[in-house]
C-alpha cells in the first residue's frame, strides 16, 4: 500500500480539487469527431453522428466490495474500471466512444497513487479508441470508490437489446468462461499465504491466463465488427459480468422465452480445466456462476447458423425454447436441470 511520506509523495491537498483534476486528465487526447468538447467546461459537448443512437451505461467500482488492492495494482484497476463500462456498450452491439470517471478517494493515496490509477485508464482509452470527457473528484472516509459512465453509438437498424430472442434461436457466447473467478481464487489463495508468511514468494505463472482474466480483463470490442462483417444481427444480448447462469436468465426472462443449455458446449480454456482439477471445483459451476469473463452472450437466429458456425471467436451452447418449457441445463449425461442465478450479487448480505 502506498505510504503517505512527504520527501517521496505527493499529497492531494497539495494540489487542490481542480488542480489535481488537471493534473490527472492532461494526457487524455480528443480522438472521436463526436467529441465537440471534452474535460475543461461545465458539461462535455457531443454531436451524435446522423442515423446513429446514443447508448450510455455506468458502473462504479466500490474497495472492498469490487476490488482488493491488496493484490489489485491500481494501473490494472484503472483499466479494468474502464472495461466493465466498455463491454456494456458492445452488448447493445454498438461502439463506444466517450466516458467520464468519477473517483471518491481517501487522504491516504497520494497523488502518485492516483497517476498509477489514471494511467490504466488512459491505456484502456488509447487501445480502445474512447475519449475522456469529463467527471467529478470527491474525497472518501472509507476508500477508494471509481464511477465510470460510458457512451456510444450504434445505428437503429443494428442496436441490440435483451428482449429480441424468439423460440428456437441459437444461444451463442464469445471466447471461454471461468477464467476470471479462478484468478480471483489464485489471488485471495496467495493473500493468505502472505499473511502468513510475508516472505513467501507466490508461483503464479502456471496460472497466468487466469489472473490476467481476472486482473486485467478485456472486453470485447471486436464482436460488434465481426458480427457486421459476417452480416448476422443478433436478436438479443448481454455481457457475462455476473456469471453465465445469471446472464442466461436475463435474456430468457426480457424475451419470454425459455432456454436449453448444453453442459458440453461451454467453452473452457484447458488452463481453467487443469485449475478446477487441482482445486477439486466443478469447472460448469465455475463457468455458470462465476462472473467477471466480459465475453457475450447473444442469440441469433437459426438462419444465421452458416454464417457462424466455423468461427473461432464463437460457440453456439444452446438454444431458445418456449417459455411454459423454462430454462434447463442439458448435463452431459442428458439430464434436465433447472438454471438457477448464482452468480455473484454485491448486495447480498454476509452470513
């Protein structure tokens, strides 16, 4: 954790509310022409480009309850903080473009803390082509707390929401699943040993994808392009932030429909299977409720299957069915088992 020691850092109040905003949003540069006028004035100018729809999505980030900096580097927090925003934006299939950040943090981060964080948000910006427009700067009691709200665009035509899927639709999910929860459990694994012995050195490396899954994670801007190109628009769609099972029940309930989802369809990077393995955890269980993968979950219809079926980014796990039949997982013995949210919820109550 960052000491607040005068001959090495810089202290907040040194700098004053506006002061520090400057010195943190300096390096941002303007790289959309929707941008009119970004950070510097009372409200942020856009100008939406004809024909096209504006989306907008928040989240916020809350220490203690989102993320551990105990084991959580603050570029990297910067970062994810911007993708969790990121991918909400390409689950309506459409592009982001702007977001401001909002950060409420404490006396004891010292402005070199602070670069640390806003240098992974400006990573995530540069990689991802969005523009910084804005925010607010507040002081904290209890930590640090990150609020990013993201904007972009999509043409009506092609905008996306959860409430399209019909019966028979094929359900389809980017990438793998799982990775992320692991990392998490390879961290909070590590943590403890450290309490126990500061002097022990973790071996993360037979466990890097997953941690970088977890500590980095990116969303996946590359769908929303790939599904235009391949001429397919999905009838519904959601980012797996809170696990697949969770998601599943989302789309299903906003269409009305049920859903048949097949234990042996979901992806798994070979690197989840071993860890399961050697932690004696169900790999499906860790796939349905673990929450933080950022790929997409969609649906489309069965006369799109040619146009997807032998593309590496995506894998058809199921379909839609009625929704008097309700949501199933099909077991790889072929048995019928109710899909039940246990997906991670940050407002439920400790035991």
């Amino acid at each position: 954790m960052f000491e607040n020691k005068d001959s090495e850092n810089t202290s907040i109040s040194s700098l004053g509310e506006f002061g520090l905003i400057d010195h943190l949003t300096k390096h941002f540069k303007i790289q959309n022409k929707t941008t009119v006028k970004g950070i510097g004035d009372d409200a942020a100018v856009l100008d939406p480009e004809e024909g096209k729809q504006l989306v907008v999505t928040t989240d916020m980030l809350v220490e203690g309850v989102h993320f551990d900096l105990s084991y959580m580097p603050l570029k990297h927090l910067g970062y994810k903080a911007v993708m969790v925003n990121l991918s909400d934006v390409y689950a309506m299939n459409a592009l982001p473009s702007q977001i401001t950040v909002s950060i409420a943090v404490s006396n004891r981060f010292p402005v070199e803390a602070l670069e640390e964080l806003y240098a992974g948000i400006t990573t995530a910006c540069e990689h991802y082509k969005v523009d910084v427009i804005g925010g607010d700067t507040t002081s904290s009691t209890t930590g640090l707390v990150i609020s990013i709200s993201a904007i972009g665009t999509v043409s009506e035509e092609k905008i996306t929401y959860r409430n399209g899927a019909k019966e028979n639709d094929l359900l389809v999910v980017t990438g793998d699943l799982g990775a992320a929860y692991l990392g998490l459990q390879i961290l909070e694994r590590e943590k403890q040993v450290f309490k126990v012995n500061p002097n022990a050195q973790p071996d993360l490396e037979p466990y890097s994808y997953l941690v970088e899954r977890q500590l980095k994670p990116e969303a996946r801007k590359d769908i929303p392009l790939l599904l235009s190109e391949l001429d397919v628009k999905p009838t519904s769609m959601i980012d797996i932030s809170d696990g697949l099972s969770s998601e599943v029940i989302h789309l299903c309930k906003s269409s009305n429909v049920g859903c048949n989802l097949y234990e042996d369809k979901i992806p798994l990077d070979p690197q989840v299977i071993a860890t399961c393995e050697e932690f004696k955890m169900d790999s499906t269980t860790i796939a349905l409720s673990g929450g933080e993968d950022y790929e997409l979950l969609f649906t489309v219809s069965t006369k799109d299957f040619p146009k997807i079926k032998a593309n590496p980014h995506l894998t058809v796990i199921g379909h839609m069915t009625h929704e008097k039949e309700g949501m199933h997982l099909i077991t790889r013995a072929n048995t019928k088992i109710p899909i039940i949210a246990r997906g991670w919820n940050a407002l439920t109550e400790e035991d």
